[in-house]
C-alpha cells in the first residue's frame, strides 16, 4: 500500500516536472513576455510545549517546502496555470508530500469562462469555519487551520449575467484528504491509515461529482447559493485491526452526500455581517450547521496608521456527533486584527474559539511581518485550554506549541 | 482607480444643468463663494467626460521619517460609468508576498462605495467596508478616500481665492466630505489651474483642524487631445514626517474595457 502511494506521489512529480518543462519549452519557443515563471520556499520549525500524548509523536519538526507557479497566455483569453507543491517534514512521512495544486486551461469570451484541470475553487464568506467550501479537498497535514487545499480535477463553466454568475462544476475525481502520520501532532489518537480508504460509492474516487452555484451582489448583499452532490471531503473515521499484527488503526470512510450552502457577506453602517449555513444529507441523519459573525474595524487607532478589526463569529452544528465529530458543534469564536500599516506590512491576529458545551478553549496568535521586498517572517502559537474530554479537539490537548516560518518570495 | 488625477465628473441633471448655466453665465458677483466653488468642481468634472476606460501602471514608493523607501507596483484599470461614478481595479505585482491581489471598486455619486478584495492565495472574494475610508492604503499615507474616485457629490465646496502657483494662476477652494462622519478630513483645500481646471495641490486637514497632509501633483500630460493625467503625485504627512510617491505610466486610453471586466468572475482570474 505504501508503494501504491509513493508511485503516486512519484507520478505527481513526474508529471509536474515534464509539464513544466513542456511549459518552458513552449515558452522560449513562442513570445517571451506572454509567460511567468515565480514561485516561493520557504522554512518551517514547530516546537511543541508539552510532551506528546500520543505514541511516537516528536517534541519537534522542521520542514521546507516550494510552490512553483507557471503561467501562460497561450492565445487571446486561452492560458495555462500550473502551481506544484511539495514539502519535506523532517518527522512526519505523511506531511512529506507534493501536490499539483493548479494545472487548468482557462478560455474565457466576455460571456461565458471555462476552465479544465487541476482548479481551486473558494466558496464562503466567515472567517473561522469555512462550512459551504466543498469543492476542494483540505489538506490537512499540511495546515491546522484547514486553508490549504488539494487541487481538484474539474470542468468548471461560468456564466456572468447581468444580475448573477451561474457556475457549474463536473469534478471527475476524487481527492482523499490527507491526515498526519503517526509521528505528526494535532492528530487523533491513533493515526489514520489513509491507504485503507473506502467509499460508499462502488466507483470509488471516480464518482462523478457535481455542483451548481449561483451568486448575485444586490443593494449592500453577496449572495451565494450553492449545490454540491458526490463524495463527502469530509470521511468518517472507523476503527480496524491490521489482519496480522492485530494493531488498531482507523480509516477514512466516504459516502456520497447532497449539500445545499448559502453564504452571505453583508454591509450593515459600519458593519460587515457574514454568514454560512448548509443542509446535508447522507452521512447518519441529515443536518443543518449554520455560522455567522460580524467584522468591525477601528480606522486610525490612537491617533496612529494602525487599524484594529474585530471578529465576532458563532458556529452551531446539527450533526450527529457520534458518528462524524466536529470541533464547531456549538461554538463562540473571536478575533483581533491588527495592521500596523508600516512598509514591511506587518500584522497580528488573536483568535478565540471557545466550545459552549464543554469549556474546551483553542487559542492562537500569529505575527507577520515582511523582511525586505521578497521575504516575509511568521510566527504562530496555539494553545488548547480547559480541553474537555469529550470534546473531539482533545486529542490535541497536548499539542500547544510555537511555529516560526520563513517564506522567500521569487 | 485614482482619482486625485482624474477630475471629478458628473453626468448633469436637468437643476445642475440650469444652475451651472447661470453661475457660468451670470457675472460673478451674483455668485456666493459656496455657488462658484461647486460650479469650478463641476466644469472640472465635465472636462473629463467622456474619457471611457484607461488602463495605467503606478508605482507607489512609501518613504519614512529616516528616508527609508518601499515600493510597490500596481496596475490599474479605470471605467466610466454614465451617471455614476467610475469602476476601478488596482492589481498589485509587488511586494511579492501580495502578488496578484487585486482591489475592486465600483463608487457612488451619491451613498457608500462598493469596494471587494481578492486574494489569489485562497481564490476568495472579501467585501470590503467602503466607510473605512479614511485607513490607509497598503501602508502609504494615501487614504484610501485619496485614492478612490472623487465624485462632485462627495464634497460640499466653497472658493476662497485666486493665486499664483508654479506660475499658474489657479482657483483656491475649500472642499467638505459629505460624509463626516467616515472622514478623516474635516477640510481640504485645493488649487486648480485656470487654464485648464487641473488639480495642482491639496492640503487636507484632520478632525482636529490640524494641516495632516498636502498632496502636490505633477507632469500632467493630455491623452486624446483633451484628458489631463500627472505623472507624478507626491503625498508629505506633516505630522509623521512620512511621504507617499505615486509615478504613473503607460496610461493607455479606449482600450474597450466594459462592465464585464470589472465583474466577480473576471476578478477572479486576474493575474
């Protein structure tokens, strides 16, 4: 099974190198200013704060990681994108992966857009969950906060009428979500196998998925209805004992769902009201899972450049718990933001997310600040709080810890 | 999007029409100062009607109290809307770190500004509060009311005065924000060339009536025979010490853009 992935990964790789040198070839041969070749790198340390709760998890990590972005205007409104990623952690084999994240063909007319290829695709309007975004797979290895996303195979059309873009999406393919490995922290108890993947659907990862979108700005609204059938991003983890060693492990279990998302971003005065909600079926019984918030800035604090926003967000969730947990069953989330506005863009964010039921509290913060023209310095923290033992965020309970972060721009 | 360099416009309705007629036909003495003041914004605005689209790139350097600078390229797409004010899109190139993040604007005449981000990283959209109006623009000491379409509307006005400037005899007049509440000005005042209504320096100052900031405009030069836009504008804070340089180039005219490419979907696939 590990071999079957790694000639995965292999192949990614391949095909992201021959399609970059495919690309470049082209490129050199053809108009010199109709492409562009850029990219990052960059570096990354974790120290944990406490000793790991969790057999063979690490005090520390480091990892490097790249991002090649190729662009191409081949003719009027035809382009290629292709963006690769890959990173090397030095404990966790898992979080050692690439991923094509962009390789689409995008032909565009003043009517209509299509694009076809490994796409990305954002729907959402809050800031701390991102419940209606379903296109894309999460990358979870690679990020806690579930922002980083695994280029999806699709066709994608977009029609821009008068009073709203209609969008339809065919998804081809399926992308399993990827779990940090059994040397990886922020993960459940006993790490999940994802080689021992099933599906609902007797076509596996070939189920041809399809969502529909409809989006419209009117008086002071964003608004975005959404549609989305096929194979949940979201697996259940069941338990199974390996057939010879009797070892426990779980394994990621996809089912076909119907969701049907509304998301709203919304200009009050002052104010930025945002909400997301959707109604799923397929996974145990149906549910609903709603949040929503507000963004309220503070221009010019003190007589100073710096702006200050403040995020207020709450998240209920219906679902049934025992069978697919969350961390956003009933939640009150807050955030500070603040830009200095100084020439290196240099900013703070405190977030909160604090569980209603349970008392189980997850803070971060994360510093930024650009070094120069093309380098740029994070530095994040996470703590968990009062962890609750009923609460699926405590297998993380030990997981405090500090990440600094380099990125190089070039 | 600028609009310090693009005189205000307006598309007339029948009243303004009428009053502008009499103010520009009446000798001046029948005119108050607040009547003169809105009848020069307004020939100001008129002069560039009809301009259409242009597209142009603008390189903003951030320099501060000890002369360290920063730059950033951006480019930029401009739209006339008729009756309404313009649409605008700014997409950066540098810092890399921002690359490809683009700022759309569509303003008003008369209410708020509708204003989105995006940010090419997560493909996603952000609304924008427009009455955030007086922050600053990417860390530069132009606000982005500086920077956002100045519509005649937007302003109460009031002339104070002819003077020489850079041996040009201009109009000095006093301009109020509609909006005080949002403001960061309480005032600013402007010069404005005689001979050809160009806006030459404005001096803006603060809720506390202090001088904040004094913009000084330069290098105009005339596309299609009849659009003045500067090459170079240059924003001094008083109070920090701090200075913002835009230099602009390659503004191109006609280049037949339309409502579509100032759209959600065109938004997203800007590079």
């Amino acid at each position: 099974m590990t071999n079957r992935r790694r000639s995965w990964k292999r192949l990614y790789v391949y095909l992201l190198c021959i399609s970059l040198l495919g690309c470049l070839c082209d490129h050199f041969i053809k108009t010199a200013n109709a492409a562009e070749l850029r990219g990052d790198f960059s570096l990354e340390g974790f120290l944990f704060l406490s000793n790991p709760a969790w057999q063979h998890q690490e005090n520390q990590s480091a990892s490097v990681a790249g991002n090649v972005e190729f662009f191409h205007d081949l003719q009027n409104n035809l382009s290629f994108t292709l963006e690769g990623f890959y990173r090397l952690d030095s404990q966790d084999k898992e979080r050692t992966h690439g991923d094509l994240r962009l390789a689409e063909f995008l032909y565009y007319t003043d009517n209509f857009e299509i694009t076809a290829g490994f796409g990305r695709v954002f729907w959402g309007a809050t800031e701390f969950v991102h419940l209606t975004d379903i296109i894309n797979q999460t990358d979870q290895v690679d990020a806690l906060d579930g922002e980083e996303k695994l280029g999806q195979p699709m066709i994608h059309f977009s029609l821009p009428l008068d009073a709203c873009v209609i969008e339809a999406f065919a998804l081809p393919w399926f992308r399993e979500r990827t779990f940090p490995g059994a040397k990886g922290r922020f993960r459940s108890p006993l790490a999940v196998d994802t080689d021992a993947a099933q599906y609902e659907s007797s076509s596996k990862k070939y189920h041809q998925d399809f969502a529909l979108r409809g989006s419209t700005t009117f008086a002071d609204a964003d608004v975005g209805l959404s549609y989305f059938r096929g194979t949940a991003r979201d697996p259940v983890l069941l338990l199974s004992f390996d057939k010879i060693s009797g070892s426990a492990f779980l394994y990621p279990y996809y089912q076909q769902i119907n969701q049907t998302g509304l998301d709203i971003q919304l200009i009050a005065g002052e104010w930025l009201i945002k909400g997301e909600a959707y109604y799923r079926t397929g996974q145990s019984r149906s549910y609903a899972a709603s949040t929503f918030g507000f963004e309220y800035t503070f221009v010019g604090i003190a007589g100073t450049m710096m702006d200050m926003g403040l995020i207020g967000e709450y998240v209920f969730d219906d679902r049934d718990n025992g069978w697919l947990p969350t961390i956003y069953e009933n939640d009150i989330m807050g955030g500070v933001r603040l830009a200095i506005n100084d020439m290196a863009s240099s900013n703070i964010l405190l977030g909160l997310i604090r569980d209603l039921d349970s008392g189980s509290t997850i803070i971060g913060i994360e510093a930024s600040r650009r070094l120069g023209d093309s380098l740029r310095l994070t530095l994040d923290a996470s703590f968990f709080i009062d962890m609750e033992y009923s609460d699926p965020a405590f297998a993380m309970a030990r997981d405090d810890c500090i990440k600094l972060e380099l990125v190089w721009y070039w | 999007m600028i609009l310090l360099s693009t005189p205000p416009r307006l598309l007339l309705n029948a009243i303004t029409c009428a009053s502008l007629l009499f103010t520009a036909v009446l000798p001046a003495h029948s005119q108050t100062a607040e009547e003169k003041g809105l009848a020069i914004a307004t020939e100001a605005d008129q002069r560039d009607d009809g301009f259409g689209d242009y597209t142009a790139d603008m390189s903003m350097t951030l320099r501060n109290k000890q002369g360290r600078e920063s730059t950033r390229l951006i480019r930029s797409k401009t739209l006339e809307v008729n009756g309404d004010g313009d649409k605008s899109l700014s997409i950066f190139d540098t810092p890399r770190d921002v690359k490809g993040t683009a700022f759309l604007s569509f303003s008003h005449r008369v209410g708020d500004d509708e204003q989105w981000l995006y940010l090419p990283a997560l493909k996603r959209v952000k609304r924008i509060n427009s009455r955030n109006k007086s922050g600053s623009f990417m860390g530069s000491e132009f606000a982005y009311e500086d920077i956002s379409s100045q519509e005649v509307e937007k302003y109460s006005y009031k002339h104070l005065r002819e003077e020489e400037l850079n041996g040009m005899l201009c109009y000095v007049g006093e301009s109020y924000p509609v909006d005080q509440k949002n403001s960061g000005y309480t005032r600013r005042i402007t010069w404005l060339d005689k001979a050809e209504y160009r806006l030459q320096k404005v001096e803006f100052y603060d809720r506390k009536q202090s001088h904040l900031k004094t913009l000084t405009v330069s290098g105009y030069q005339q596309y299609l025979g009849k659009y003045w836009r500067a090459d170079s504008m240059k924003m001094i804070n008083h109070q920090t010490g701090k200075s913002t340089t835009l230099q602009w180039t390659n503004y191109t005219f006609k280049t037949g853009l339309t409502d579509k490419d100032f759209n959600s979907t065109s938004l997203k696939r800007i590079r």
